[in-house]
C-alpha cells in the first residue's frame, strides 16, 4: 500500500473518530431522542474509523500476487452496517410502543448473509465470485424490500412529520447502499477498471456519506421533529 492510500485512510480514521465525538456531544443534550439513538451513531463511526485504521497501519489488509484484499473494510461493514440497518428501523419505530425485533433480525440477517458473501467472492477464484456476489445482491435486495416496505408503512402509520423523514432518511440510506455493490463490481474486487487510487476514494468517501451522512441525517431530523 501506497503512501496516499495510507493518508487516506488515516484521513478517514480522524473524520470518524471526530464524527463520533460529535454525536457524544450532541447526545449531552438528546431534546427528547433517546441515548440510544446517540449510542448507535458512535458507534457506526468509532468502529468503523478503528476497522479502517488497521488498514492504514498495514494489518487490514492482505497482499495476494492478483490484488490486494482489504479485509478489515469488511470487519467494519459487519458491525456498523447493521448498526446502520438498526438506526433506520428505531427511526420508523420511533413512536411505537413495542420494537418489532422480528423485523429488526431480519434486516440484521439479511445484511450480515451479504457482507459475508461479499467477503467470500473478494478470496474467490474469477470463476466463482460472481456466484456469491450475485447472493450478496439477493440480500441487498430482501433489505430493500424491508426498508421500503413493512418499515415504511411502521413510519407512514405514526404521523405525517415521521413519515416524511422516515422517506427522507431512506432514500439517502438507499442510494448510498445502492452505490457500494457497484464500486465492489469496478473495482479490484470486481472487473478491476476501477483498480487503485479510484477503488480506494470510492471506499473513503461513500461509507463517509453514508455513515457520518446518515447519522446527522437522522439525529438532527429526530431533535427537530422531537422538539
């Protein structure tokens, strides 16, 4: 690994580790949202500034002769992506007075079955890891389905004000997720036509968006729509 790939995830681990300071902050005056809310959202960003900054010590990583895989971006997506996956479900849940966990155990199945896959087509041979990429696109899908469908009636059936930010949140969440099969698809994983600085800024930026985004999204939505 390369010397601006090292900045870069150095880069990433400040930018996480600050966010998570952040939320801390903002969770000394919660305005009616729950700690837990809070507790997630630090959650999501230390982890997955920690996870990234093994990558840029050189040890969340492993050279092979074909391309380098960098593992430890998948230790951060099974952690903090169902942690994301759980924040959206509180949020549509916000007002309830039971937690469907059903619901919630599936999303968090479904997602770790696609990291997981993901993790097992990057060590596949070109013949079978499309095999287990395709399956992590099967998971994405059954996730959207979720999202989209039971979580959004939970949200659309409390009130107007939760709804649309329940539909704003999503959509942001949604087109972020969408975004990170198609890096993983042009990238060294993948075909490789996104091979090398390119494959490692997609890395950088869209979990930034989508982590440290989201959460800001979602906190200062539900301090607003509380207040």
């Amino acid at each position: 690994m390369n010397s601006i790939d090292t900045s870069l995830h150095i880069f990433y681990f400040i930018v996480m580790i600050s966010s998570a300071i952040y939320f801390y902050l903002l969770s000394r005056n919660p305005k009616g949202v729950p700690l837990y809310e809070y507790v997630v959202a630090i959650l999501i960003t230390g982890w997955s500034g920690v996870a990234y900054l093994s990558i840029a010590l050189g040890q969340g990583i492993l050279e092979r002769p074909e391309k380098t895989i960098y593992f430890a971006r998948y230790l951060d997506w099974v952690v903090s992506t169902p942690l994301l996956l759980l924040s959206l479900a509180l949020t549509a849940m916000f007002y309830q007075s039971r937690i469907n966990r059903t619901l919630i155990a599936s999303l968090i199945a479904a997602d770790i079955f696609m990291i997981l896959t993901g993790l097992i087509a990057d060590f596949s041979s070109e013949s079978l890891k499309y095999v287990w990429y395709i399956m992590g696109l099967v998971a994405l899908v059954i996730i959207l389905v979720i999202v989209w469908g039971p979580l959004k009636k939970i949200a659309d059936g409390s009130n107007e004000q939760l709804a649309k930010h329940y539909k704003r949140v999503a959509i942001y969440l949604t087109s972020f997720w969408v975004l990170y099969p198609t890096a993983w698809f042009f990238g060294s994983s993948g075909v490789g036509v996104t091979a090398g600085i390119i494959d490692t800024l997609a890395f950088i930026v869209l979990p930034i968006f989508s982590k440290v985004g989201f959460g800001i999204l979602d906190l200062h939505g539900l301090r607003k729509m509380n207040t």
